[in-house]
C-alpha cells in the first residue's frame, strides 16, 4: 500500500484533502515485511506461508544538490517492500556496504570493493537459504551495484550447488510501457530525484526537498564527464569497462526534477506511482524463480554428452 501522508516540499506542504486522508484512514494496515521488525517466532510463521525474501542494497553515493547519498538503496527498498506486499514475502536490512564508483570524491560517499560487496551477498545470501528461505532475491536500483549482486547470483547458482537466488535490478522497469504512459503528462524530467523522495515518504522517511528551487528546474546542462576526456572516457566505457572518477558536481548532478505540481498535487505521487510500476515490472520473477527452481530439482545437473542427432 503506498503512504501518501503529507509531504513537505521545500517550504511549502502539499497535504492530503480531508477525504483522501478519510479514505487513508479506512484503510486496513499492511503487515509488517521488514525481516529486522519481526521476532523470530513471526518469522518462522510467515515462512510458512511464503518461501520469499528480498534483500535491498545499494551505496551511499553523491548524487549532485538535492538528490540524497542514498538514493539507489532507497529506491530498491521501497521496491522490495511493495514486492513483498504482494507476494507475502519479506524483506532483509538494506544492505548499504555496496560499491559507490565514480562518486567517490563527493562528501559522504562511502567507496566499497565489489569484491566486497559480493562477498556480504553472499554471506547473506547462504544464511538465507540455510533458513529455509526458497526464493531469494537480491534487489538494487541500478549501476553500479548491480554488477555485485550479477556476480553473487551467478556464483551462488554456478559453484554453490544452484541456491535459489536471482538479481534483480529496478531501473530496467524505466523502459517499459505503464512506465512511459504515466510520464507522459509530466512536465518536468524523470529521473533518481522523483523515485529518492517518493521513496523516502513510502518508507516513513520523508524530507524536505534539498535546493528546491534547482530540484525544480533540473540541470539544463553539463556532461557525465569533464569535456576534456568525456569522449576517451566513452569510447573506452562503450568497448567494454574503464574505472573513472567524476571531478565537479555538475558531472553527476543530473537526475532529473522533484517538487513539481502534478495534477494538482505534488508530483510525489507521479514518484510513488513510479516505484510501484517498478515492482510490477520485476513482480513476475518471483513466480519465475519457482518455476525455474522446480525445473532443475526435476532434472538434475549431469555431463553434456554427444547427441546422435541434433534437430530433434
């Protein structure tokens, strides 16, 4: 259920009319998902009725004037919680020790290995599945830390018996159709600055917007990298990977607009709308992974042998 209590935006609050907040009120109370809120007699009960969890992660990485550090672990949380919601499952604590890449030189950026990173999915991950945990997903918003969690499922599937777990990655729903009819009457650009603050109210954190007056506008120039080197840096990016580092705040202070009014209210609840388009998008995995998990139990790993005939 997505909570649309009041948000303050900048200075201004865009409230609820009194009968939304009615309608909000009349409302039936979610279950609790988060795995941390729950005691472990809770738990043991609601795995009985779901072999489900999500496991959220992404840095705390500079994102420019007012989107926040933690932007990619915020959106892939409130993801993984309307997830759960739908599905009966659970959701681990946001794992925030992930890889930060090129952020690495803007005040509060954490930098972390992928190395590392892969090896807390892991570790996770394994004690999950020892649990009894049939379903394991590991969720992120976007790059960089999906290559992490790429990685861990990879190696949990290839070198450690074929644990039930999948990665999943939110930003990849950006593309899709319910995505795009709803950002077609949206004036301003969408980007990671809607989703962090519509993500933030979902989940009870909600914030005032950070430099509202440029949250508004967006940035309406600038490059992903100094002009001086931004084509060396492409072609070598577009040809396979290259570490770099971003040198202004305008190299990675584009992402999108936050604080607009949208159909009369704040364009909070075009974010909201947008998160839950996500889930939708990466809901069909969850039956996926059973069918799939299902399938390998049914025919077991054996050599690849020489068939007599290959059409048939």
């Amino acid at each position: 259920m997505i909570n649309r209590r009041s948000f303050m935006g900048g200075a201004a609050a865009l409230a609820l009319t009194p009968a939304l907040e009615a309608q909000e009120k009349l409302k039936p109370p979610q279950p609790i998902v988060h795995l941390d809120r729950l005691t472990s007699r809770e738990v043991e009960d609601r795995m009985k009725e779901s072999d489900v969890v999500f496991v959220p992660h992404g840095p705390v990485s500079g994102h420019g004037p007012w989107t926040t550090l933690g932007v990619h672990p915020h959106a892939a949380e409130a993801v993984a919680v309307m997830l759960a919601q739908k599905c009966g499952g659970l959701v681990y604590p946001t794992i925030y020790t992930a890889f930060a890449g090129a952020t690495q030189l803007y005040p509060g950026t954490v930098p972390i290995s992928y190395e590392f990173h892969v090896q807390i999915l892991k570790a996770v991950t394994r004690s999950l599945h020892a649990q009894g945990f049939g379903r394991i997903f590991l969720i992120c918003h976007t790059n960089p830390e999906d290559t992490a969690g790429l990685v861990a499922a990879r190696d949990l599937f290839d070198l450690e018996g074929e644990i039930p777990v999948a990665a999943l990655v939110a930003s990849k729903g950006m593309s899709s159709e319910p995505v795009k009819k709803l950002l077609a009457d949206y004036a301003g650009s969408a980007g990671e600055a809607i989703l962090d603050y519509a993500a933030l109210r979902f989940l009870n954190h909600e914030r005032g917007i950070a430099a509202p007056e440029l949250a508004k506008n967006g940035l309406q120039s600038g490059h992903d990298q100094n002009p001086e080197i931004l084509e060396t840096v492409r072609t070598l990016r577009a040809r396979g990977t290259r570490g770099f580092r971003y040198d202004s705040e305008r190299e990675h202070a584009s992402h999108g607009t936050v604080g607009l009014t949208y159909k009369g209210g704040s364009d909070l609840e075009l974010g909201l709308q947008l998160l839950e388009a996500l889930a939708d998008y990466l809901y069909p995995a969850i039956e996926a992974l059973k069918v799939h998990r299902e399938y390998l139990k049914a025919h077991p790993a054996k050599r690849i042998e020489k068939m007599q005939q290959l059409d048939k």
